[in-house]
C-alpha cells in the first residue's frame, strides 16, 4: 500500500440536457442521471446509486483483505446495501444504511470467526468510516454443504 494520504479524482461533464459522463485515468467512462425519483429516466446509474455501490463494493474488498490476511477460507460474499434518503435539519441527505450479507464458508468452517471478520470488514471500510450516517450491518454465514 502506498503511504498516506491518497488522493482520488474524477472528472464529471455535461451539457444541459444530457446525461453526466464521469471518468478517470484508466478506466473506461460511466455514465449517470438523476434516479426515477428526482424525475431521472431510471434507467442509467445515479449518484445515489454510486453512493450506496461504493458501500457494497469497499464492505467486500475489506471484507477479503480481512480474510487474506486472517487465513480464512471462504468461497463467496454477496452484499446488498440499502441507503434511507430523507431531510434532516432541511437537507437532504442519506440518513441510514444497512448492508445485508451473506458469507458462504467450507464446511466445517468457523461461522463465528467468519461473523466477527464480516463485522471487522464493516468497522474497517474505508466508505462507511467517511460516511456522516450510521451503518448497519446485518450478516448471515451459512456453510456450503459437502
């Protein structure tokens, strides 16, 4: 890992009436809209959206860098997270998060060692430490059957 502080840069553009086109060296360019919601066409990624798959995304990267690290086997991790839109003090802003994951070990595996590094994975993510509202963590580990 290199040493701190990283910094990270995205470039957005648009014009009045098209959709936002967002990139960064590298990587090949995404597009986003408002969601349905704010009268988006629903059918492109939205800044919400993004906010609440960076959640989802840093849990499970975290999550199998706790493991490599911890010596755990496991064979698969699949999250979803929610985020609450709502107004607080006459913003609005995401006052809620929950994340739902299910975590699929050996047979024979440690289920209460794998729950402890899911919610060190939770504590540990970098998103949900920058985030203002509090996150829930629900998990659930369930054994491959042999």
């Amino acid at each position: 890992m290199q040493e701190l502080p990283h910094q990270y840069r995205v470039a957005a553009r648009a014009d009045p009436g098209s959709d936002v086109e967002l990139s960064t060296d590298g990587v090949e360019p995404l597009t986003s809209a408002p969601p349905v919601q704010f009268g988006g066409p629903g059918d492109h990624w939205s800044p919400e959206d993004l906010l609440v798959a960076a959640l989802a995304d840093c849990f499970i990267l975290t999550f199998r860098a706790i493991a490599t690290f911890k010596q755990l086997e496991w064979h698969s991790l699949a999250c979803e997270a929610n985020g609450t839109l709502d107004r607080r003090d006459r913003k609005t802003q995401f006052t809620a998060f929950t994340i739902s994951a299910e975590l699929e070990i050996p047979a024979g595996g440690d289920t209460g060692e794998a729950e402890r590094l899911l919610h060190k994975a939770e504590e540990s993510c970098l998103v949900t430490n920058s985030l203002v509202a509090g996150v829930t963590l629900e998990v659930r580990v369930r054994q491959r059957q042999a």
